[in-house]
C-alpha cells in the first residue's frame, strides 16, 4: 500500500481530487465531481454541495488504486461568503466571487475611502467579488441573518472546518477578504466595524495559519463519510490561485495567464505590492511571500459563449479564430459578458464592435479569444506598472491552456513564447504539495521546488497582432463611466 497525500480543487464548477505519492509526487489517482451550476449576477451555492462533491471526487480518486491517504490540502475558489450560526449550520447559501450583487455595497466601502487608502492598509481594492462586501450586502438585506452569525468563513475555510472541525485559514486566502492585512498578519475589525456595523468581529474569524502550518486531523465523522484514517493530516489549505501558483512552480520573474471560468494574471514576489490604482489585487501566496494578480470575471465562458452560438466544439472554435484573417478592421469584443472585476464594472456587458455583413464565423470565433487574452495582458501590464517584469517564463494554465488558439494569441499579444507545465490541475497539485509538507515536516516552498512539473510544450509567436490594443481598449472603457448597454 502507498502512502499518498490528496489535493483538493473546490473551485466554481467542480470539486477536482489528485492522488500523489508522499515520496516524490507522482500522480496515482484522480476524481471529479460537479457542483451546481451558477448564473451571476446573482451566483450562490449552498456548502453541503461542496462536501458532497469532495466525498464523490474523493470517491472516484481511489478507484481501483491500493492506497493510504496520510494528508489533504484544500484550495478552493476565493472570496465567497460562508456565515454559519452557534452551531456551526449553514445560514444561507455562500454568495460566490462572480456575484455581482454587492457591487453598490463595493461603491459604498469606496466612497468611506479611497483606492489609495485601501491598497494602502490591506493591499486591495473593494469589488463586488471581495468577501466584505458581500458582508455589507448581507447587512443590509438580510439583518436577521447577519445577527445570527457566528463563524465567517471562505469556501476553502469551510472545507477544512468540516474536515477537522478546527476554525482556521490561510493567509493567502484571509488577504482577499477586504478585512486582513497580510503584510501585518493581522484582521482589520476596525474596517469591519466601518463597513459592515460595529460588532465584536475577533470570535467570528478563523485562526490564521503560517504556509506550513498543519489545521489538524481529520474528525471521527469527516473520516467515516469520507472513509479515511483518524490520523489524516489536514494542510491550511489555500486560495485556488495561490496553491496553483505552488502547483505549477511560479517562480520569481515568471506570470501565470490562468483561463479557467474567471481570468488570472498572476506573478510571484518576495515583498507586498499595493496598487493604488485598485487593478492589481496584493495578495499573499502559500509559501510566504505575495501574489500580485489581475483577475477578470470572463474567461473560458466567452468562447463557451460564442462556441454555442456558432454550434461547434472547443476544437472548431479554435480552428475557426486561427483560421481568421489578421486585419486592421477585424472584430474586437470587449468580454464583460457577466460584468467585470478588473476593472471594477459589475453591470457592464458584452460589447462588440467592428462587425459588418461581411463578418465571418472565423472572425467572430477570433474576436472571442482575443477578447479574453486582452483583458489578461491589459493585466500584465497593469503588473508592470509596478516594478514586475517578466523576466523568466510565460505559463498557460488551467481549461482554456489546452486551446492551441489561446496559447497562439497570448503568445502573438506578448511577444514571448508561451509554455504550459505538466500541472494540468495546477490548484490540486499546488494543495497535494502543501500536505506533503506539512506531512514530511518540510517547508511548503521546498516541495513545490521539489516537485516543479515539467513543461509539457512551448508556443512561439508567429503573428503581429499589437494593432487591435488601442480599438480593444476604447471599446473596453465605454462603460467606465457606469453606463450599461
């Protein structure tokens, strides 16, 4: 029997569950199960979906497989609000980062203070996907619940509470709440107080824990449903984009363009960056250091978009856009199919622009992909206003990286060549290196340097396409100033 650490991916559409061997990493098993599907503005789902979720994927993991679990890290999709009662029940269903709803609570928090003095004292920005807000929501429309809270937590906080019973979190995943200081390591109650309503805030948050830190075993209950050892040791777990980042070996110098449902641009640096601006989110990571990243509401569900409405696959969508001509004058879409996080317009919309009747489904297929990757590179840009520049590798991760069409266009909009690593569940792979850590004794930044995959292929540029930034970016800010169309 093999010993072997589970990674867990709770992310947005599904609960993902890697098998790696404890000794080297290697990959024995793997599962995945759905969880329900979300429509924002409004975008809810209740937790019990989640476990039942990492029950099957768990499940599905170990099939046929001779192994013992000794350890599980959990990472999962950031920001969403879990509020659970004295008696650790759920209240509500969470409200997701890709709800839009608490965009006026955002516009309020902003109005208190400004984007400076926010980047200032926790490193972002507020947005109608960040934690607070949806907690300012929650005080407004639905008192009763909020006086009945007694634990708050994050998606991937929860997923641990129920595994050990042990109210805890991480910092990386704490640092996009909107109320901790990562730099301080320290919760703002007092911003708490200024936002939400004043209350005793400290008993309702969970224990921070250092990257390498363990948030304990496995209870008696969690390892009868999940058919586990008592002895299971649990990881801190993460932010989904923060243990991807360890998973797919982000090193300094490198970025990260991660095509999932959401858009991430992300880099890895030593020292806390704080964006004044409020494009760049000054997160921490999981190994001690910090984050820095863009994110964008719409990413793969744009070309899942256009993909139906031309009724073809991925594959055929792929082939279209980089079958279509390069001209001046093609077809620029500016993405914001269900409103924007970076920048902060929760009720934009889709717009496209540049189509006449000569317009071809190659075109639009091409306006899709392209339409995702600008708004990414308008983040590595908006990254590079900061002193961080790429200086090692260009990595594709996630769903939309085994497109050839979005390599190809990242890597002609860059200039640089692109590669993707043998993570192809960056999230899960970066949560099973964190238990092997914690479950071997050693640093988290150690394991992952350890375990760094492979590149698995690198995409040259091959075209020119500089000349659609400046359509895309007038297009893009149409709505900036808060009309919707």
């Amino acid at each position: 029997m093999i010993d072997v650490v589970a990674g867990v991916d709770s992310s947005t559409q599904s609960c993902t569950v890697e098998l790696r061997t404890l000794s080297t990493g290697e990959l024995v098993g793997t599962g995945r199960a759905a969880h329900p599907v979300t429509h924002p503005p409004v975008s809810e789902q209740h937790p019990d979906a989640w476990w039942r979720a990492l029950r099957d994927a768990l499940a599905e993991s170990r099939r046929d497989n001779d192994v013992r679990i000794v350890g599980i890290g959990v990472g999962a999709q950031c920001h969403g609000l879990v509020a659970m009662d004295a008696a650790a029940e759920v209240i509500r269903p969470a409200k997701l980062w890709n709800d839009t709803t608490s965009g006026p609570q955002a516009a309020a928090a902003l109005a208190k203070h400004p984007s400076d003095w926010w980047a200032e004292q926790i490193g972002i920005v507020p947005s109608a996907a960040i934690t607070i807000t949806k907690l300012a929501w929650l005080a407004e429309r639905e008192p009763d619940a909020l006086a009945r809270v007694r634990h708050l937590a994050v998606p991937h906080d929860w997923l641990t509470f129920r595994l050990t019973g042990n109210h805890v979190t991480d910092r990386s995943d704490a640092s996009g709440t909107g109320y901790f200081s990562a730099d301080t390591m320290r919760w703002r109650t007092d911003i708490l107080d200024e936002v939400v309503g004043e209350r005793d805030w400290a008993p309702l948050l969970p224990e921070v824990l250092g990257p390498d830190a363990a948030a304990g075993t496995v209870t008696a209950d969690a390892a009868a449903q999940l058919g586990l050892d008592r002895d299971v040791i649990v990881s801190a777990g993460g932010g989904d984009q923060h243990l991807a980042a360890a998973g797919i070996g982000l090193r300094t110098g490198d970025i990260a363009y991660s095509l999932g449902t959401s858009g991430v641009a992300i880099a890895t640096t030593p020292d806390p960056v704080k964006d004044v601006t409020g494009a760049i989110d000054g997160v921490a990571n999981v190994t001690g250091g910090y984050l820095p990243l863009v994110c964008t509401l719409n990413a793969t569900k744009v070309t899942d978009t256009i993909a139906r409405l031309l009724a073809v696959d991925h594959h055929e969508l792929g082939r279209l856009a980089l079958a279509a001509p390069l001209t001046a004058d093609r077809p620029v879409l500016a993405a914001y199919l269900d409103g924007e996080r970076s920048p902060r317009l929760p009720d934009a919309n889709g717009m496209l622009a540049g189509i006449t009747s000569g317009t071809t489904r190659e075109q639009l297929a091409l306006a899709a992909y392209e339409g995702v990757v600008l708004g990414l590179l308008r983040g590595e840009r908006a990254l590079a206003t900061q002193g961080i520049a790429v200086t090692g590798r260009t990595i594709a991760v996630g769903g939309g990286a085994r497109s050839d069409a979005y390599r190809q266009i990242i890597a002609d909009l860059t200039g640089r060549p692109v590669h993707t690593v043998d993570a192809p569940e960056g999230t899960a792979r970066g949560a099973a290196i964190q238990a092997a850590a914690v479950v071997r004794g050693e640093s988290v930044a150690a394991v992952a340097e350890a375990w760094a995959p492979t590149v698995t292929s690198v995409t040259e540029p091959v075209a020119d396409r500089s000349d659609i930034w400046n359509r895309y970016l007038r297009l893009a800010d149409l709505q900036a100033d808060g009309t919707s169309f």
